[in-house]
C-alpha cells in the first residue's frame, strides 16, 4: 500500500475514487498532518494558510511526490522538496478559465466606466451619457505571460478584435521577444500582467516602465502583487502618468485597510478574486489527481509538473 497523506479540503471529491493501492491519511489540521506525513509517499497539504503547508511539506522526509491545488508555490521550500528529488504538481491551468474571463470583465468594465453606472443606481440616478467612451476593438495589447491563463486572454481579446502581441522567447508569430518589450511599451494601450512570481519578475514594473507607457495606458495585473513596484504605481497614478491600474493581486494581501490604492479613482482593486469566481476548481482539481494517481502506478511521469528550479 502506498500512504497519501490528503488535505480534508479535497476528501468528498477525491476519497470515493481512491484506487485500492493507496492508505489515504486524511488530515484536517496542520497538527494532524504533521503527525502523518512522515509515513507519506504521495501529499497534498493544501490548506487555507500557507506557512502551514509549507511545514508540512518541510516534514514530510519521505515523499516523493506532492500535488497542490495552488499554481503559484514559491511559498513552499522548492529547494528542499528539489534536495529530496520531490515530484511537484501544481495547479496550473485549474482557474485558467475564470481568471481569463475576470481579465475581459475588468477591461470592460472600465471601458465602459460601469464602476460609475453601479454608482448612479445605488444612487437612484439616471444618467444621460456614459462614463466610458472605449471600445476594446482595434486597441492594442501588450500581454505578458502566455502560459495557461496567457493563452485564454488571447484569445478572448482577440475575439474583440484587439491587437494582442505577447511576449515569447522565440518571439515568433508576431510576439516580442524578453528583451524588447521594454522599448516598445508606449505602443500600448493595455498591458496585461499574466507571468508568475519569480526573482526575475519580481517588479518587472517598475517607475521606468510605467514612465514609458502611454498617458491612456491601462495596467491589468492577474498574475501576482510583487510583480509591480506597488509604491511607483501609486505614483504614477496619483500623478495621473497612466489611465488606469485594473488590480486583482496587491502587495502585500490582504491590502491593508488605508492603503492609497483603495481610495484612487483610477484604481480597481478586486481581492485576488479571479480565481475563485467558478465552483469548478475543486472538481478539475480531483480529477487531474485521479488521472495522476493512474499514471504514478504506471510510472508515467505525472502534469503538470512545477520546474523547482524556476519556480512555475
């Protein structure tokens, strides 16, 4: 028997379709969790707090391999599960849908001022004009990050017939290459944010790169907080440099309570929310394991794989 030492969070979902080869060891509690994981072959230690998990993972001196709903895992420590030769899974592409969705929603949105038009109805106002005069067709986008989520706003803005350019290595089919971007942000009208958190994204924006976009440039960020220089941001928006930042992620979350962001007009901030606005995640979440599980038996290699290197 193989021991699989799993989150309760996942068990309605996942424990009636358990092959008979794996002792699953349920736990609900870091305390519990960590009384089991030194027994664990395979782990999924997903929590709602993350310094938990990573004690958990830290713990866990015999597994080989570890699954996590979470597709972003710097958290975690990838360079002790890499030490330890520890298969990760992450869950990349699991909200890929819903977050590619949120993007055109926020975009919209602002558009279109529709902020202002739930403003006017709580108010009992009938406006005579629209407080957004953009249309998404024709305008240009500079997307950053075509991995999963990457690929789905593409295509969705694309289906608005925007001009999306992203950013590849190969810079093949029209994409900008890493080092080019930079030089070219002042032809944008939108930039998007969609690469996960790595030393080398860390601040990719920073106050030179908010400087060289457009005055109509809007900022949307789905990817993480630290990828923005959150304080030159504020900056650039207080001084009106830029149209617009469309935030899901913040630096820290949650943002606190008088951060300056949550007062500027020309700021969205939306909690980190673009993930979670689906009920599919825990479905998709449980079956890619199921179909792991198969694979692990086998000794197929298991998906997707987290590149403890990189860090995505």
């Amino acid at each position: 028997m193989t021991k699989a030492v799993l989150s309760a969070l996942i068990r309605p979902l996942v424990e009636p379709r358990l092959p008979d080869w794996v002792e699953p060891l349920w736990f609900a509690s870091k305390e519990q969790a960590l009384e089991y994981v030194p027994e664990a072959e395979i782990g999924w230690f997903d929590l709602n707090e993350k310094e938990p998990m990573a004690e958990i993972a830290r713990a866990a001196t015999g597994l080989k391999w570890m699954n996590s709903i979470y597709a972003g895992l710097d958290f975690m420590p990838l360079d002790l599960l890499k030490e330890r030769g520890v298969t990760v899974t992450n869950g990349v592409g699991i909200n890929a849908i819903t977050i590619a969705e949120y993007v055109v929603m926020l975009m919209l949105a602002h558009a279109k001022g529709y902020r202002e038009v739930v403003r006017a109805q709580d108010r009992h106002e009938w406006l005579l004009d629209s407080p957004g005069k953009r249309e998404l067709s024709g305008e240009r986008v500079l997307l950053l990050g075509l991995g999963a989520i990457g690929q789905l706003v593409k295509a969705r803005l694309e289906a608005f017939d925007m001009k999306v350019v992203p950013v590849r290595r190969s810079g093949a089919e029209g994409a900008l290459k890493p080092g080019e971007w930079r030089e070219k942000l002042g032809e944008f009208d939108w930039v998007v944010l969609a690469v996960p958190s790595t030393p080398e994204t860390r601040h990719m924006i920073g106050a030179m790169e908010l400087a060289a976009m457009r005055p109509n440039g809007v900022l949307v960020n789905i990817a993480r907080g630290d990828v923005v220089d959150q304080e030159a941001l504020v900056a650039a928006l207080q001084q009106q440099k830029i149209e617009a930042a469309l935030l899901d992620v913040t630096d820290p979350e949650p943002l606190p309570e008088d951060h300056p962001l949550w007062d500027l007009d020309n700021a969205q901030v939306t909690m980190h929310l673009s993930g979670r606005a689906q009920t599919k995640m825990f479905q998709r979440s449980a079956d890619r394991f199921i179909e792991n599980l198969e694979r692990w038996r086998i000794g197929e290699p298991v998906q997707p794989q987290l590149d403890l290197d990189l860090g995505y």
